[in-house]
C-alpha cells in the first residue's frame, strides 16, 4: 500500500513505457562509481514534479564519486535509472517534503528487505540519510530508521556527506558513522548525537535549478520547474515553511534564464517555483521574459496582495488559464489572529483584475479547524466565495469559468507560533468540512481538500517523536494508519 493517492491511469502504467517517455536534460552518469538511490518517497508522477528530488538528484550527479538512481513508489525494488536493486545502493538517500513520507519511506526500506532499525543493519546495507522540509520540521518519528538525518537545504552539505562516505563505503558501520560525525546541520542516529543547526543556502544563485528529466506523466505534466524563491519572510503563524526556510532568497532572472534550456520544446511549460514566488523583486520582469519568449506558464498558489493589473495581464498572456490563491480564512479578522494580514477587499480585487485579464479559473486555499475558528467564521469563508463567484459572473457572464475551493485542515506544525495549538477532534474537523462542501454544491463552486482522517495521520507525525516507529512499522506492513495508532494506544 502506497501513502499517496495513485491516479487511476498511473497503476496501469509499465516501467518500459514510462521511461521511454523521459525526456533527458542531463547527461547519464557511468555506472563504473559507488551508486546513491534516491527516493521522494512518492509515485512516479510527484516524484518528477518534485524539485527536491531533483536538487539531490543533481547535488549527487555533480559528485565524482557518485551516480544517482531514482526509486519510486510504483517499482520500489528497482532503480528506473540502472534498473538496480536498491538494497544493493552504497547510499539510499530520501528526500520528504510531507508526513506521510515517513511510513512511506519504510514500507520502501522493507519492500527492499532491508533492516528497518538502523541498529540491526549489516555492513553490506546501504547508508540510510533522509531530509527535506518534513523532516526538518521534525526528524525525530525517522530517527530509529536513518543512519543520517540531514537538517534544511542541501547545497552545502550533501556534496560534504558523499566526500565522507567516497572511501569509506562497506566498512564497518561504526566507522562510516564516526565519519559523518560532525556534519553540520545533521543527526546521526546511531550516537543520538547531532547538532541544533539547519542548514541554510544562502546563496541560491551558486545553483542551478531544473528537472534533469521531463515526463507527460508528471503530476504537472511537461513542465520545466524553475525554483525562483525559496522560504518566505511573511511569518503567517501556522506556516512551516517561513518558519524554517527563513529568510526568503530568490533566484535573480539572469540566474533562471541561464537555467532554462534554449531548445526547448513549444509543448513544455515553465513552473515557476517558491513559496514566496509573488514576492520576488524582479516577477514582473520574469513574467514579461516568458511572454516573451513564448512561454506557457504554471504556477503556484500567489497571495491576492502580489496581483495587480499588470501582473493580471501578463499570467493570461502566457497562457494561465486557472490561478491558485492562498486565502486561509474566510473573514479580515480571522486572517489577522493567524497572522496572514490580508483584507476581503484585496482578495476580491485580485479576483476582479484576475477575471478581466481572461484567467478564467480561480481557485481558493483555506484553512478551517483553525485555533478560535467558529461555526460563523466558517460563513464568512462561504461569503467570500460566493462573492468571488459572483465577481467572476458578473464579467464573464455565462461563460464563467469554474471557482473551486481547496479547504483543508489546519495542522500544527513544529517551530512555528501555533505549534502547541490544540486540535479539534477528528468529527469536528469532518463537521466542518461536510459544512463547506454542501455551501459550495449550493452555489456551483467545486470542492477539494485533505481528508480529515489523512491530515489527522499527518498532525500526529508532524509532532510525535521516536515512539512512532512501531506505527511506521506496522503500516509499512499494510495496517491502516488510524488502526495502527490505536492499537499503539494513541488517541486519535
Ligand atoms: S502561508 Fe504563504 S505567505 Fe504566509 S508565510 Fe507561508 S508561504 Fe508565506
């Protein structure tokens, strides 16, 4: 059993063609140096869409003494690069950028037979190290399973891991971990020892950004993702990301339009990729840049504060046909006690300039079960849609294109000003949830978000500690996650 939702298609796809389908931007590696398995962990349609996975893709392609292979949750017992057997790799390396990585990451382990403690492997077993913004947030459910711990951005550490692990690979553990002692930014699970750093790349502009391969399977189809930001400085009180990637540092145009491909084909888009995206001081410039160059474009969700007219224009101009905004709550108030300071009438403006310029989608992120949230706030939140798709009617008349809402549950997240936050049980946040879904269906506006019972798994595991293993274990054997937390004792 796989932790993320597979599309109906993708568990009919066969490896030969999937690959087959691989467009190449990077050279191939010899085979004849020590083999690093990679792993998002994730069916095959996220990972190539993940730019973390392809960061440490190339950050290990560029090391002389490595050559990485992609493992994915589909075919987790062969590479799709060399077609090897991953308990066979010198380094089985995981890159997770959400909780339910974490079980996932051990079924893969297990599906390999490779121990699953770190303490009960041999000396011919890979070197298990896995990081990404999950981990960061909180390493501590992956410890009994990680030989290494890596703490925030990659750049400058990973190429330091693999210098370490080039000459001393198959030696006895003990001394492979005496090796990595001291890595910044890491914990070794083997000494509980570590140090209280996260890693941070200050200088985004030393990397370049890019998939090395492009697939129509990809969950954002052919799409060459730039990262153009990376954190964010606004400091809403329930995100994980601005708390841990601080401060926000973008990649300049010079950068980004080095790291585009100049052949590529008319039938690929351009990602551009960040948290704080719409907060980059030359987008406009970007924008215009893609236009130019005749661009289709995808993006992710932009705060209502960064659209204006101009803005407006050129997204249609390249083609955006559906514009994704973060919103979280329903009412100027409640956005203010959660720290994201945005007004009703800049969001309703935002939707205007976006209808006007030709963007015929718009969809709509919130947050409900949110510290404080009340049953009328959850009716604000359903005014303000009902005015956008008022707004969206008024100027594009039967022609309207489609609002959906995207609500989710509001999960604490470690280092942030809501850590501590109480959750409401389980049935409140189902509750609230059936409440939004029947508005929208009254109105005609689409519904969508994480299930309660899924981002109830994930509050758990963005906060538990060591003791969750034996709950990875056992899902990583087929047990539900709810039933494995109960029969651990957990109160879910
Ligand atoms: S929710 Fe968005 S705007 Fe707020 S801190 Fe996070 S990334 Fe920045």
């Amino acid at each position: 059993m796989s932790y993320h939702r597979v599309g109906k298609n993708a568990r009919k796809w066969d490896r030969k063609s999937v690959l087959a389908d691989e467009i190449w931007m990077m050279p191939r590696k010899k085979q004849d140096v020590l083999r690093a398995i990679i792993c998002c962990p994730a069916p095959y349609a996220s990972s190539m869409s993940s730019l973390g996975m392809w960061t440490l893709f190339r950050l290990i392609h560029d090391h002389p003494c490595f050559s990485p292979e992609r493992v994915v949750s589909n075919w987790p017992r062969q590479s799709l690069d060399g077609q090897h057997r991953p308990s066979k790799g010198a380094l089985f390396a995981f890159s997770i950028n959400w909780e339910m990585g974490f079980p996932e990451m051990v079924r893969i382990l297990r599906e390999n037979g490779i121990p699953l403690k770190t303490q009960d492997r041999r000396d011919s077993d890979p070197i298990v190290v896995a990081g990404g913004i999950a981990v960061t947030m909180n390493p501590y459910p992956l410890l009994p399973f990680c030989d290494l711990i890596v703490l925030g951005d990659g750049e400058e550490v990973v190429g330091l891991i693999m210098d370490r692990l080039q000459d001393c690979i198959g030696q006895q553990r003990e001394r492979i971990w005496s090796r990595l002692d001291g890595v910044p930014g890491t914990l070794l699970a083997a000494s509980s020892s570590g140090n209280n750093l996260v890693n941070r790349t200050e200088n985004l502009e030393e990397y370049p950004t890019g998939p090395g391969a492009l697939s129509p399977r990809a969950e954002l189809g052919m799409s060459f993702l730039l990262e153009m930001s990376r954190g964010c400085d606004r400091g809403c009180y329930f995100c994980g990301v601005s708390h841990w990637k601080r401060p926000a540092r973008h990649r300049s145009l010079q950068t980004l339009r080095a790291s585009l491909p100049s052949s590529l084909s008319r039938d690929v888009s351009v990602g551009l990729i960040g948290a704080s995206a719409g907060d980059h001081p030359e987008l406009k410039k970007i924008l215009h840049w893609l236009h130019s160059m005749g661009c289709k474009l995808c993006l992710p969700s932009l705060r209502p504060d960064q659209i204006d007219g101009e803005i407006a224009v050129v997204l249609a101009e390249c083609g955006l046909r559906s514009v994704s905004l973060g919103v979280e709550a329903g009412s100027d108030d409640m956005r203010r006690r959660i720290g994201k300071h945005l007004t009703n009438d800049i969001i309703f403006h935002a939707s205007e300039l976006l209808t006007r310029s030709g963007i015929k989608n718009i969809k709509v992120y919130l947050l409900y079960g949110l510290p404080g949230e009340s049953m009328e706030d959850l009716d604000r939140a359903v005014q303000l849609l009902t005015e956008i798709r008022r707004i969206q009617h008024s100027i594009q008349g039967d022609k309207a294109g489609k609002l959906t809402l995207s609500a989710n549950p509001f999960v604490p997240k470690n280092g942030t000003p809501f850590s501590e936050e109480k959750l409401l049980p389980v049935q409140d946040w189902i509750e609230r949830r059936k409440r939004l879904q029947k508005a929208m269906a009254q109105r005609g506006i689409g519904f969508g978000g994480e299930s309660p019972r899924w981002a109830r798994l994930q509050a758990i595991f963005s906060k538990g500690g060591q003791e969750l293993a034996d709950v990875f274990v056992q899902m990583a054997q087929g047990v539900p996650g709810m039933r494995a937390l109960k029969a651990m004792g957990w109160k879910v």
